[in-house]
C-alpha cells in the first residue's frame, strides 16, 4: 500500500524500486530477480575498482573473486533483500571518496541508507574525517571542507525522511527491533557478539589467512625499522607465526585470537590516520584506509552494542555486517601486495580464493544458517522431496509453514510440476475442516511435541489422527512430512480445502 509496511520501518527504497518494477514488469519471478542481480553486478564492479584505485588492476581483480566465492555473498545474492545492494553502493561510495569525488560519493551513500539504514555509520565515517582534518589542518582548505561536510549530511537527511515518514503513515519513528524498552541482556553478550560479527569479518571464510599475513608484514616492517642489526629481516616471519598460532589452534571465533589480531592492527592503524595532518593533498591510500578502517570499526561496534537499547533481543543476523566485506578482503590483500610482493601476494590470494570457494559447501555455524549456498539450498531441496510425497495423495491440501505457501503453488518456482492446493498453519491460520484431506510439511523436528503440532491436533476434527509418512535429513537440516487421516480415512473423500 505504499506505506512501507513491508520494510518494517526500515529504508524502504530498495521495496519501492521494486514496486516500481512489478508495476513496469509484473509480479514475476523475472522481476524479483532483476534487483539482486543488478546489486550483485554493482557490488563486484564496485570492489574491483576499489581494489583498482588502491594499487591497481591485479588487488581489483583478486579482490573481486574473494567476494565472489564469500558464501554469504553468494547466499545473498539469490534473495531480494537490500543487504547486497548496499554492500554494493557502499563500496562505489567509497570508491568515490578514494578518487576525492564528493558528489557521486555522498549519493552512493544516500542510496546505501535507503537499503538499510546502518549506512549511516559510512557517512558518519566522512562526516568524522572530514571535521578532524578541517581542526588540525588549519584555515587552509575550510571552505572546501565546508562543502563536503555539507555533502555527506544528505544520507543523514534521507534517514531523518524515513522516520519522518514511518511517523505520518506507520505511527511510529524509528524501526520497532532498535527503539523501545530492551530487556536484559544475556549473560555473555559482549564475547558472543564480537566473536560472532568481528569473528566472521576478521576470520571466516579462510579470511584470517590474509588478515594475519598482512598484520604480519605490517608488524615486521616496523619492527624491522626499529632495529639495526642485519638480521633484523627474520622478524617478519616470526611475527608471522606469532600472529598465525592463535588463528591455528583456536576456533576462528575465540576472542583471544581475535585479540591478538586487533591489538597488533592498532600500531598500523593509528599511522593510516596520520596522513591527514598533511594538508588537503592526500592520496588514494591516505584517504581510503581511515575510511575503511573507520567504517568497518562503527559497523562492528554498532552491531555488538545494539542490543543494550533495542527490544529485539538477538539482532544476529551475521548479513547485517556485508557491507564491511570490502574493509576485510581489500585492505588484507592490498598489504600483502604492497609490503609482501607479487609473488606472495598471488601465493596467499590463491589460497584464500580457493579455501573461500570451499567453505560455502558447509553450512554456517551461525544463527543465520543461510549465510552460505548451502545453507540457503538444502532446505529448499528437502522441502522439494517432501513436496514430491505429499504430492502422491493428490486428492489432500497441503499444510505448510506460513512463508512456504508459495513454494507449492507456483511451480515458475521449480519445486512442484503443477500447483497443490496450499495453505498454512499456525498461529492465526484457519483450523483443517472436517472432511477434507491434509498432508503436511514442516521443518521442525519431533513435530508432534512441538508447540506448534499440538495446536494443530488440538484443532483437528475429532478422530483425525496424524501419521509420519517420511523424513528428510541432510547434516542439521530435516524436512517431515506427515498425513492427516480421519477413522476409515474418510476425510480424503471431500475437495481440497481452498
């Protein structure tokens, strides 16, 4: 209805221009997947040319294909969610800002914030920069500055439009999950959630392989600077293996490893901001590092911290922090290239490429278990089978889980030959009416215990009874499929329930 409903409160400029698609196209599965393969185009060019603009054609391309295989990249792809079109326009907004384009890099990052309305931290990170270079850079410069902060306050202002806008027509200012009375958080909920999104920035994926090359190099050269005596060059390696025990003998999300990680990051990371103190005359490294750095530090804290003041108690979703991609396989190569070489740059990249590309055939230990293609596809493959069984008593409705519906109808989707008549249980749903056949397809495993599959016996025609006809399992993931049969199995006389 036009009121952003749909979008909970949140940005809505991603539904609307979908809107506008299904209006221009048609509500197909055509034009569901013009947006997510437009976003993926953009946010593979988009990080190709940051890696080009830092140090050339060979970190873009490399940078490229480490997203490319990112599982949760992948996943995200095939679903219209704005997650990816914001990584996208985030990562062309930062390319911008390398290249000292402030109009095309204050858009980009508006229309990150009408994907999601974390982008904000991006233009908080210009918005920071810019306003500690005009202190400490003295009066040369002010007015152009003046004119950049006013730039990257636009985001700001189309964030403000959003709740102005959820005010007039939803009731409300900001998205229900972040405004409200929190509850208390979980015991643990600080180590939880820095493992879990700093842990998965920093080291998922095989991406603490680079990370801690190029801290080494980092941590070497300076080390290696301080020091005069000629062996000074075996320090490199050794603080190699220093940073890459943790990361070897500890589970990529423990803390300590991360710990390491981020207090040997801090001496490198102070020196990026350096540069500002120079004047107005930066270069595309000097500018685009405090940018990163910042960027994926607000992303982090945010997502950490949020839940001390949001009524949602969980928030943890690990595609909420895509749009840092571009900060934790970037910079890595970027300084593995630049202080390691191009041999151990392609070395170090092959390997990352590869392991990446490997770890998407797992299914993700995280709350979010479509974080990875086959996260994302083993559950649609077994409902698939179980659709196939439910489909041998072709005279029966199909009882699924409320966002299945849709799986069973529409056979455009490629899970059924032809539509069965489909509806859904649960809270809120119609109870079955007697007479009528039932198959039933649910996800939840030892269904008729669960909260759930008692109130669906409970509303049951008296004599009905429900029988397990087949279970699908495939690692954590099962899929069961049950029949609802009355006494004598009369119920499967009537028509299909519409």
């Amino acid at each position: 209805d036009g009121r952003g409903e749909q979008a909970m409160g949140h940005p809505a400029g991603f539904f609307w221009l979908w809107a506008v698609l299904i209006r221009m196209l048609g509500n197909t599965l055509l034009t569901a997947r013009i947006l997510p393969a437009f976003a993926t185009f953009l946010a593979l060019s988009g990080i190709y040319l940051l890696g080009r603009r830092l140090l050339g054609r060979e970190l873009g391309l490399v940078s490229m294909v480490c997203l490319a295989f990112s599982p949760l990249f992948v996943s995200q792809s095939f679903v219209p969610l704005p997650d990816t079109a914001m990584l996208a326009m985030a990562t062309l907004s930062l390319f911008f800002y390398a290249s000292s384009r402030t109009v095309p890099a204050s858009l980009f990052c508006l229309l990150a914030v009408m994907c999601r309305e974390q982008a904000v931290l991006l233009a908080a990170t210009y918005i920071a920069i810019e306003i500690v270079r005009w202190i400490w850079g003295g009066d040369a410069g002010r007015r152009p500055r003046l004119r950049s902060l006013a730039l990257f306050c636009l985001p700001l202002a189309g964030l403000a439009g959003t709740w102005l806008c959820n005010l007039l027509f939803n009731g409300y200012l900001i998205n229900r999950n972040y405004s409200g009375a929190p509850p208390a958080p979980m015991q643990g909920w600080l180590g939880y959630r820095t493992r879990l999104f700093l842990g998965h920035l920093m080291t998922g994926d095989l991406r603490w392989l680079p990370t801690v090359v190029a801290l080494a190099l980092l941590s070497g050269r300076a080390l290696s600077r301080r020091s005069r005596r000629p062996d000074a060059g075996v320090l490199p390696p050794i603080v190699a293996l220093v940073l890459l025990f943790p990361a070897l003998v500890l589970p990529h999300d423990r803390l300590l490893g991360l710990a390491v990680m981020v207090l040997i990051a801090a001496v490198p990371a102070a020196k990026a901001f350096g540069p500002w103190l120079r004047g107005p005359a930066l270069t595309a490294e000097d500018r685009l590092v405090p940018a990163m750095l910042l960027f994926g530090g607000l992303m982090v804290g945010f997502h950490v911290t949020v839940v001390l003041v949001a009524p949602d108690p969980q928030l943890d979703l690990v595609r909420y922090v895509l749009a840092c991609y571009p900060v934790f396989i970037v910079l890595p190569l970027f300084y593995v290239r630049k202080l390691g070489g191009r041999s151990l740059f392609l070395s170090i990249s092959a390997i990352f490429a590869l392991g990446t590309l490997l770890s998407g055939l797992d299914v993700p230990a995280t709350p979010q278990a479509d974080a990875g293609p086959r996260g994302f596809a083993v559950p649609l493959q077994l409902r698939s089978a179980a659709g196939l069984v439910a489909s041998e008593r072709p005279g029966d409705t199909l009882l699924v889980e409320g966002t299945d519906v849709q799986l069973f109808t529409d056979p455009a989707l490629g899970y059924v030959g032809s539509p069965i008549p489909t509806r859904s249980f649960g809270p809120g749903a119609a109870a079955p009416a007697p007479g009528i056949g039932y198959s039933l397809i649910t996800t939840r495993s030892a269904f008729e215990a669960s909260r759930e599959g008692r109130a669906l016996l409970e509303s049951l025609p008296e004599g009905t009874s429900i029988r397990l006809a087949r279970t699908f399992s495939d690692g954590s993931y099962t899929t069961s499929v049950y029949f609802l049969e009355a006494a004598g199995d009369g119920a499967r006389q009537g028509p299909p329930d519409p």
